[in-house]
C-alpha cells in the first residue's frame, strides 16, 4: 500500500508532473502548514480561525512572503519558481492580478516540488522564513 502522506518520487517522475499539478499539491502543502501554524500558534480560534487562514493561504499574501525566500533559494529552487510562475494558468481569481497570481502559483509549484523530493526539512525551514512572527499579520 502507498503511504500518501509521505510520496517520495524520482526526479524523472516529478519532471513529468505539470508546473500546474505541482502547484496543485504544493496548495495543499501549503495550506496545511498555514493550519498547522496557526493552531500551534493560537492564532485564531473558531470562524476567525478559518478567516485567518484565507488571509494567509490567498494569492496576494502567498505573492507577498515569497519574496521573503528568493534570495535563499538554491538554483535548482529557482528554476522550479521560474516554471511555476510560467505555468499556462487559464483562470485568475478576481482577487489577483496576472503577476501576483504567477508568483503565488510558483510558490505552490515550489512547495509540491520539494514535498515529493521528500524535503520536508527544507519545506519546513522555508515556511518558517515566509511566517516569522513580526511580519506575519
């Protein structure tokens, strides 16, 4: 049986994943972690709990701490960024323009990428960069 909680999968399975179906899983990434954060924080607790958690999982806000990681990023990192910004997106929420909406979707594509490399260490320690404490509202 697969064990879908921790997919770990070559590199030539992962290049055949789409920079919108990294996205797609690195969405979910990241969500959980923004989840996680905020109950282990106690951030919010019950309907603000999910109020904060759109605010922080939204396209402008994803765009917006993940500018915090460009410069740490490895090349590697940056090429995966790079594609999934270039995605062929069709359909853009009303809440973004085209470029915030591309810089969200390459943090996803980034996300879904180093999760199926199995880089939950380095998923981890970017997360905690885009959430440190005194920037995170």
């Amino acid at each position: 049986m697969t064990d879908y909680f921790s997919v770990t999968l070559s590199d030539d399975e992962i290049r055949a994943i789409s920079s919108i179906g990294l996205a797609h899983l690195g969405d979910a990434v990241y969500e959980l972690l923004v989840r996680s954060w905020l109950c282990v924080h106690g951030k919010a607790t019950g309907k603000s709990l999910h109020r904060a958690t759109v605010a922080l999982v939204c396209a402008a806000k994803q765009a917006e701490l993940s500018e915090r990681l460009l410069p740490l990023l490895t090349p590697e990192e940056l090429d995966v960024f790079r594609r999934g910004r270039n995605a062929n997106v069709h359909t853009i929420p009303h809440s973004a323009d085209r470029a915030t909406y591309q810089k969200a979707t390459a943090l996803e594509a980034l996300f879904g990428w180093l999760y199926l490399k199995g880089e939950r260490a380095r998923v981890n320690a970017l997360f905690a960069v885009m959430m440190e404490e005194n920037n995170v509202t």
